[in-house]
C-alpha cells in the first residue's frame, strides 16, 4: 500500500477486513478511536476498518507530537462521559 498504484473494490475490501479482523481485538462499537489524518490509502483503510468495527472516528492531524495526541484522546474520553 502506499506505492500510488490503483486498488480493485475487491482489494480494498480485503485490506479493510484483514485491518478490521486487527482492530476487533481492541476495540468495540462504540469505542472512540483515534488515528492519523491521512490521505492516502493506509489512511482509508483505517477509517473504513475502524467504522468497519463499530467504532467512532477521530482523526488526528498526522504532524502533532505524541503528548499531543495523548491529550486530544484524554480529551475525547472526557468529553465522551
């Protein structure tokens, strides 16, 4: 992934559920995720596998620092309750 070629609807689909199959362990519906905001394919595949598993979305600009991020998911939690 990544390398700029084209993905059938059937590649796509099977990399979502392999990264989907991932994220299950994890995560449950309803689970607030975070995850970097990519725009290329490994960015696709993981809002569409993180949906895939019920869980919620939150996408993170991919240039902030970890304690950033930390924050932002502490954050979220809070808001969440």
């Amino acid at each position: 992934m990544g390398s700029g070629r084209s993905w059938t609807r059937e590649e796509l689909a099977h990399e979502v559920d392999r990264r989907a199959a991932q994220l299950s362990v994890q995560h449950r519906p309803g689970d607030i995720r975070t995850c970097s905001l990519l725009t290329d394919p490994e960015g696709v595949v993981e809002l569409l596998a993180t949906w895939s598993v019920g869980a919620v979305a939150a996408p993170l600009p991919s240039r902030i620092t970890a304690t950033e991020a930390e924050q932002a998911r502490s954050e979220l939690e809070q808001a969440r309750r």
